[in-house]
C-alpha cells in the first residue's frame, strides 16, 4: 500500500502518539466504530434487496429474520461497542434506558452515545442516512458500572464526535478538538481513507435547510428570519438556495462543505423541536464548531447545555457562524428583516 494513503486506523494512532499518557482505549474504541460502521453501511446498501429476498416470510438468505434498518443499525453498534473493555456504558437513540456492559466483559473509562440511524424514513427511497456518535469520558467512579450520569454530560465535555454518511459513497467525518477530518470508505479493500482533511464550512451560508411545512406552527421571530432568507437582494447573497433531505446528517454534511444553514425550530407542535440532544445535537455541535461554525438552540450555545434527561429534545439552529448568528438576532427580536 503507498505510504501516502491516509487510513482512518492510521490518522488515529496518529493522534493517540500526540498524547504520551493515551492506553490505545480510545483508538480501540475507534476501531469498534469503525468496524460498525462498515456493516452498517454495507447493509444500508442491500437494503431494497433484503426486502425482495425477505418478501415471503421476512426471512433473509442467511436464515435470520429481517430487522429494520434502524434496529439493526442499533444491535450492530451495541454488539461491536459492548466487549471491548472500552466503555463503561452506553445509550442509544433506539432504546429507552442507558446500556449497560454485559457482565463478562471488562469496563472501560468511556461513554458513547449514538444515533445508529438517522433519516430512517428515506431508506426505502434510497435516500442517504447516517449514524452519529458521541464519546465522552466517565465521571463516575472507575471499575463500576457506569450510570446515567455518565450519559447527560453537557457537550462541550465531548473528547470525539463523528458521523457516517451512507450516500453515494460511505464517509466517516469526526473530531476529537483538533480540527474536522473525512474519510471515504474504499469498499475495494474496505477501509476508510482520508478524503477530506480539515474541513471547514464557509462563514455564510449559501443554503438553508429546513422543513417549510412547519411554518404555521413557528413562532413569528422565526418566520420573519425564513422571510427574510427567501426576500431577494444581489448585495447579501438572497434568497439563499434552499435544500431539504430529512436526513440530519446528509443535510448538515452538505451544509459543511458548501455552506449553509440547517434549522429544526421548536413550534407550536414540538415546544422543543424534534431534534435529540444528546444523540444529534450535540455531536454534530462540536463537528460544526470544529470546523469553524456555530451550533445554537437559538439562544446561545448547544453545548453549554446540561442535559437532564436521555431522549431530551432541543430546537437547533447549526451552520456557517455568520447567518447562525444572525438567526439568534432575529430569535431576540432585535431584527425582523
Ligand atoms: P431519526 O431517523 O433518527 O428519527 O431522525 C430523523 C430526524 C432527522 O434526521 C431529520 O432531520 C428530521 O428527523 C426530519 O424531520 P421532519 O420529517 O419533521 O422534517
Ligand atoms: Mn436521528
Ligand atoms: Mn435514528
């Protein structure tokens, strides 16, 4: 293989040199992501053709029943996390309670905490998803159990967060506080490689992503910044271009590299919008943050929030710092147009 290619395994023993006091847990645990990652897309992939060779009795060629996508996404995450000796406990979007290590395995000094996927109401469409990942260290005693105190940390404690986009190729985008970094999955050999070194979003946005249909529902500080995104004017860039997967991740994916802003508002419907903290807001806070934007419930920082409960939910205004800052503006009331 030429020294040149950059392989995710490779830029994160890289980073593990860099501390003289790291054990390997944490690139192990990378690792156990990885490896989750790679079945989880290849199953994304397959996933018309699960349905057809399932289509009689829901069983798939292997002899085991077909899941769904999102709980199979689910048990591939906790079965590759749960032996390592990595973590202490783990909570997952798809499941109500924290995760406990089963007892015959060793207990580790971190937390993960994931979406294991995200968009799932596209994947019959052949939509992109993703998977997003959370990882903190315990705060709770070493050797024991951890508990849900280790799971509602505020996000600026995050020591890494990633996501997997499943789109037109497979890409695995994280931080650990030293810049943003993606890699694009070779399937010809299976590894992730580094595609994209230091991402950084544009400082406004050229994009705003949001679900219009909820418009009637938002308060009026929040149409009046929507109006004024869409009203026309050649000096500030207007309207700016609108684009709406449905799908987090591939929205603020794209959002990252071309510029943008991704907005899920609490309404009159949702008083805390849709979005969960700690599973999605959180984790792509401090990729966006990382790679120079801003992530925001609209009235200061995501990550400052501490979080009370698992499945707590949070309205997010993420992107390019310039326009999320704006839409802060327009949520005091200070603007209108
Ligand atoms: P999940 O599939 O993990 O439940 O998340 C779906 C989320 C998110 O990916 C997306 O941005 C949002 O739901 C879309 O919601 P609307 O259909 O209300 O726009
Ligand atoms: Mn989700
Ligand atoms: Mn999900």
């Amino acid at each position: 293989m030429s020294a040149n290619i950059m392989t995710l395994t490779r830029h994160i023993i890289d980073e593990q040199y860099k501390y003289p006091e790291a054990t390997g847990e944490f690139t192990n645990l990378m690792n156990d992501i990885c490896f989750a990652a790679k079945r989880i897309s290849y199953h994304t992939n397959k996933a018309g053709l699960l349905d057809v060779l399932g289509e009689t009795d829901l069983i798939n060629v292997q002899g085991e029943k077909v899941q769904k996508l999102d709980v199979f996404a689910h048990d591939t995450m906790v079965k590759a996390l749960d032996h390592g000796g990595n973590l202490c406990c783990m909570a997952s979007e798809e499941e109500e309670g924290i995760i406990s290590i089963p007892e015959q395995y060793p207990i580790g000094k971190y937390v993960c905490l994931f979406d294991p996927l995200d968009g799932s109401s596209n994947i019959d469409a052949n939509v992109s998803v993703g998977t997003i990942f959370s990882i903190y260290k315990r705060i709770t005693d070493d050797d024991k159990p951890g508990t849900i105190e280790d799971c509602l940390q505020p996000g600026h404690q995050q020591v890494c967060a990633g996501y997997v986009v499943y789109g037109s190729s497979t890409m695995l985008v994280y931080t650990t506080g030293n810049g943003v970094h993606g890699f694009t999955l070779d399937p010809s050999f299976g590894e992730f490689v580094l595609s994209h070194p230091n991402i950084k979003i544009p400082d406004r946005a050229n994009i705003y992503s949001v679900n219009e249909s909820n418009f009637d529902y938002w308060d009026n500080n929040v149409k009046n910044y929507i109006r004024y995104v869409k009203a026309t004017d050649e000096k500030t860039n207007r309207p700016l271009n609108s684009r709406y997967i449905g799908s987090m991740v591939s929205d603020i994916h794209r959002n990252l590299l071309y510029g943008g802003i991704f907005l899920y508002p609490a309404s009159s419907k949702a008083q805390n919008g849709k979005l969960r903290l700690i599973y999605e807001a959180n984790p792509m806070a401090f990729i966006v943050e990382q790679a120079g934007g801003r992530a925001s419930n609209g009235h200061g920082d995501i990550m400052q929030i501490v979080p009370k409960e698992l499945h707590q939910r949070v309205p997010l205004f993420i992107g390019s710092k310039y326009d999320v800052v704006m839409v802060e503006e327009f949520i005091r009331g200070e603007r209108e147009s």
